[in-house]
C-alpha cells in the first residue's frame, strides 16, 4: 500500500472521529442539562419522557441538519474554488444565498407562509436560488462556453441586487414579518419537518458521491483549463455539470437553514492547508470537516446564552473567520 | 500521422489562420516558426481542438479530430504548453501522473501500479527522478520544464507538441530540452512538433520547419530551404546574414545591429 493512501485512509478516520466527537458532545449539551448516564438510561427506556423528546426530536434533528449542511457548503465550496481557481469563491458569492434570501423575503411580505403553512418557506426559497442560478448561467453562458470571470462578477453583482431588494422588502414589511426576515437571514438549524432533514441529508450525500466523478477534473482544473483540456477533460462539460451540483447544494442549505456563512469559503481552506490539494481526499475531507464544524457551531449558538439562543451565521462568522486569520498568520499561505 | 486541410479558424470574428495545409509525418521533428503574432499557438491550439476550424479539417493517424473525444485526444497528443502557472504546490511525482488522467477508468481513483511504473519511467528517461518529492513551485525553470516534458510522456503520446519550450532557459537547459526531445524522436519514435522563437535552435534540431506569417504558411521544408537570408528579411523585417555552422552544417542565422550596418557600409 502506498503512503499517500494509508495517509488519507488515516486523515479519514481522524476526521471521522472528530464528527462522531462533536456529535455527541452537541447530544449531551444544551439549555436542559441531561446528564450522561441519564442518557444511556433513556436511550434503553425508549420514548415517552420529555427528556427523551428533548433528545431526539430536538436535539438529533439539529445534528443531522448540522451535518448535512455543514457538509454540503464545505462541498461545494471545495468545488467552486477549484473550477475557478479563486480562493475568494464561496457558494455565497454566486449570488445563491441572495435568490434565496430573495424568495424567502417576499414570501414573508406576502404572508404566503400564514395562508399555505410552513412549508412554503423552503420552497420560495429553493425558487429564488434556483431562479438566480439560472439567470447567472444563462447571462454568463454564450456560444456554449462558461465563462468563468463573468460567472464571478454577475454572481457578486446578482448578490448585491438581492441585498437591496431584501431591504427594500424590510422597509414595506410589518415588524412581525421582519423579525421573521432577520432571523431567517442569520441562519438557524432549527428545522421541524423531518422531510426536510431527511431530503436536505439524502441530497448532501449524493452531493458527495457524485462529485467523486470529478475528482480528477477538478485535480486538472488546477492546473488551468487548457492544460485540463490537454488532459484529455471535456472542461466545458465538467465546469458546467459542477457548477449545477454546486448550486443545487447551496439551493437546497440556504433554503432550509437560512444563509449560515464562511463554512464553505473556511473550511475549503482549512482543509487544503492541512491535509493537501488533491481533490480525491479534498472533497470527502472538506464534507466531514464542515459537518463537524457546523455541528459545533450550533452548539455554542445553542449554549452560549442559554436559554436563549444565538443565530448559528454569527458563530460561524466569528468563529470560522478567526481562525482562519490565524492560520493564514501562522503560516504563509497561497491558495 | 498529421494531416492539415485547408484548415481556417480563429477567435470570435477574426481569422487567425487562413487555409494552412501540411502535413506531419509519423517519427518526424517539426519546427514551426514565424515572428509574435503570426499563428503558432494558435495553430497549436487548433491541433488539440480548442479552437474549432471553421473550414477545414484535421486529420490524426486517418481519424477527423472532430470525431475523437478529448480523452482519445490525449492519449495520441501530448501538449507542453508555454508559461506553467509559477506557483504550483504540487509534489512533482504527483504532477507527473497527471498525465495518466487520460487512461483512468471508470471507477478508478488511485493509480495502478502500471500507472506509476508508467510515470516512474517517464521521470527517469527525463532525468527527473532526482526532484520527484519536491514542490514544484521550488523547482528552477529549467528543472520544471523537464518534469513537464515527463508528465507529457507519461500521457504516452504519438505526438507531442511543444510552444517554446526553451523561452526563458538557460543555453544549459536549452540544449538539455532539445536534447532529450531529439533522444525521443530517434530512440522511441515520438514525433515532435514545437514552435521556437530561435531560429537557430530551429534550425541545428528539426528535420522541417514550417514558417508562418499572418496566419498564413510562408514556406515549407528543410531548414536549408527555409532559413535563407531573403526569407528572414521578408518575413521579420530585419536584416540578417546567414551562414553554415561549422559543426552540423546547418544555417546559422546572425543578427546585424542597425550600426553595424552603417560602419559596413
């Protein structure tokens, strides 16, 4: 057995263990102290008590949620970064979160979530990322070829429109609505439905299973597009099919967990700084590690000021973005 | 194995290459020259189908290169393009089997044995092996063009094609380059296709040059045929005078400065 692959298969384990870790703590911790044993007993009790329902229809939603999410921004960060080669790139900057943000908004204004239930709100804004997507790749797509910089500045300016609009929206809205728009923008894992879960979970996965048919596009990508094309890589037809598996990642986070910033642009980073670039230990690295890092996330949002509660894109932001300043201090870094 | 027909493309709206017609044969070194602008890469480019034709048509070992998928591409040409992104953290080992991408299978995400036998051979017979663990964003121009050329033989091309692969080099690395290109042409049979700058590396190494100017094909042949001093003057406006190298035999071209002209006369 090579070295590389006993170094990935160990970095797997490692990674595999701290999500496992970060996944019981966030099962043991929060507003209603739960000792340990306690647990165990009431994990062989079976249901019934408050206790128990605190712990799986509160708790392990979160979890799951937490790790799906988590690790489908880290995904497609990764991807996003290596197709463009700009470290800067993030599902974010596409203008993904803005369209859903958007969707999610005027849904509020409308008051469409009262008449037709709660359910409405993934759904508008699954619409308005799915709606910006469509309109940044076909505004940036002409004679069959994506082009890249172009992609960037229209996701940036997109982004930029949806934020006023946004607040366009806040200004007409009643201040029940609004209170209703802010928390949504901050981002929360809390998420009732376990349809929701279940689907945001199934699509993260697959996420990751099918970008495993890229790894070595993407691993050519970085050497630029020509050489990958050189490489005997069908670029435009790799670009393309990654930048919609990057999309509908995004789509289906922000639309179920509010926009929960700089997983993907941090940990994409974290994960090159540390483990390498390869893209075939890259991408299930960046998964497990954004899911660990979300799960941890929203159990400092959830214990911080307990009983109250902390949006998780505060934690995130503040956390994610100062270590990464740390890191790129300690240690001179390119991308 | 190459055959060019009446090939015309460019970018956008403008023709770069207007009807160029030649043709390569199997186990030959090519020269293509010509002065900044006039289509070399570019000719390169359309070759290995990143710009299309828009009349025309190219023909590799018999097949039209429109029908051959990227991936069969690769495996018959090998490309070292000009100016590799300097910074590039990447183990020179891991860069050389890159050029296996194009062989990989399905499901197959490390590399076979044969594949690092493959790229381990390629190392060795451009003297690289000594730098495979290092990055090669550490290593001097010189030293990366060399794994360059091994991660384009570890594609296992017909042939290869190279844009200035000694721009920038040393006269060391210069010769060492053409050297083990000439050493692939003769012992394994590679055919070689690469655009110089230098008209006199072009001319002590390829068998043919192919001269260009303004997209269009100026003269065809032997370095005697093509490297006269009326085609030089013609083509890049300068005056020059040619002579024999001692040595090979072939045309030496020598440069007269603007002064020098003056006191001769």
């Amino acid at each position: 057995m090579n070295k590389k692959i006993f170094l990935w298969i160990i970095w797997i384990l490692i990674l595999t263990g701290i999500l496992a870790g970060t996944a019981i703590l966030s099962f043991c911790v929060g507003a209603a102290s739960i000792p340990l044993k306690r647990i165990f007993s009431l994990i062989l009790e079976g249901g019934g008590s408050s206790e128990y329902s605190i712990l799986f229809d509160i708790r392990l939603p979160r979890i799951l949620l937490g790790f799906a999410i988590g690790g489908a921004l880290a995904l497609s960060g990764v991807i996003l970064q290596g197709m463009f080669r700009n470290p800067l790139v993030e599902p974010y900057t596409l203008g993904i979160s803005g369209g859903a943000a958007l969707g999610v908004s005027l849904n509020m204004l409308l008051g469409l979530q009262r008449s037709f239930g709660a359910l409405t709100l993934p759904f508008s804004g699954f619409l308005g990322a799915i709606s910006v997507i469509i309109l940044v790749y076909s505004l940036t797509v002409r004679k069959g070829a994506l082009r890249i910089q172009g992609l960037l500045l229209c996701g940036v300016m997109i982004s930029f429109i949806c934020s006023s609009l946004i607040m366009l929206i806040m200004a007409l809205s009643r201040t029940e609505d609004l209170h209703g728009i802010v928390f949504w923008v901050m981002g929360s894992l809390e998420e009732p439905s376990w349809f929701l879960i279940k689907t945001v979970s199934l699509v993260s996965f697959l996420g990751l299973v099918i970008s495993y048919f890229f790894c070595f596009d993407l691993n050519a990508l970085s050497l630029g597009e020509e050489e990958a094309q050189h490489l005997g890589i069908n670029i435009e037809r790799s670009k393309r099919l990654l930048f919609i598996l990057a999309s509908v990642l995004t789509g289906f986070s922000v639309s179920i967990a509010g926009i929960i910033g700089f997983v993907g642009l941090v940990i994409p980073h974290f994960v090159r700084m540390v483990i390498g670039r390869d893209h075939r230990i890259l991408l299930v690295a960046s998964f497990l590690s954004g899911a660990a890092f979300l799960i941890l996330c929203d159990t400092l949002a959830r214990t911080i000021i307990s009983p109250l509660e902390l949006p998780v894109g505060v934690i995130t932001g503040i956390f994610g973005g100062g270590l990464f300043v740390y890191l790129l201090s300690k240690k001179g870094h390119s991308f | 194995m190459l055959q060019v027909h009446d090939l015309t493309c460019g970018y956008d709206t403008k023709f770069f290459l207007k009807n160029i017609n030649f043709k390569i044969k199997e186990k030959e070194f090519v020269g293509i020259i010509g002065p900044n602008g006039s289509g070399k890469t570019t000719l390169l480019r359309a070759l290995t189908k990143i710009i299309r034709p828009r009349q025309g048509s190219i023909y590799l070992e018999g097949d039209n290169i429109e029908n051959l998928t990227f991936k069969e591409l690769a495996k018959k040409i090998a490309v070292v393009s000009q100016g590799l992104d300097m910074e590039l953290r990447m183990e020179a080992e891991e860069y050389v089997l890159l050029g296996r991408i194009p062989y990989r299978r399905g499901w197959q995400f490390i590399e076979a044995h044969f594949d690092r036998d493959i790229a381990e051979g390629a190392m060795a017979s451009t003297d690289t092996l000594k730098f495979r663990d290092r990055l090669m964003e550490n290593l001097s121009g010189g030293e990366r063009q060399l794994v360059v050329i091994a991660r384009a033989l570890a594609q296992q091309p017909k042939l290869m094609l190279l844009d200035e692969p000694t721009s920038h080099l040393d006269i060391t690395h210069q010769v060492a380059v053409l050297d083990l290109l000439k050493r692939l042409n003769s012992n394994n049979g590679l055919t070689v296709a690469v655009v110089l700058h230098d008209l006199n590396l072009a001319s002590e190494y390829c068998d043919r040059l192919i001269l260009l100017q303004d997209g269009r094909i100026y003269k065809i042949g032997i370095p005697q045929e093509v490297l006269t001093y009326q085609t030089i003057e013609e083509v890049y406006k300068t005056v020059v005078v040619v002579k024999q190298n001692p040595v090979s035999l072939k045309p030496y071209v020598f440069l007269v400065s603007q002064e020098g002209q003056k006191q001769r006369k």
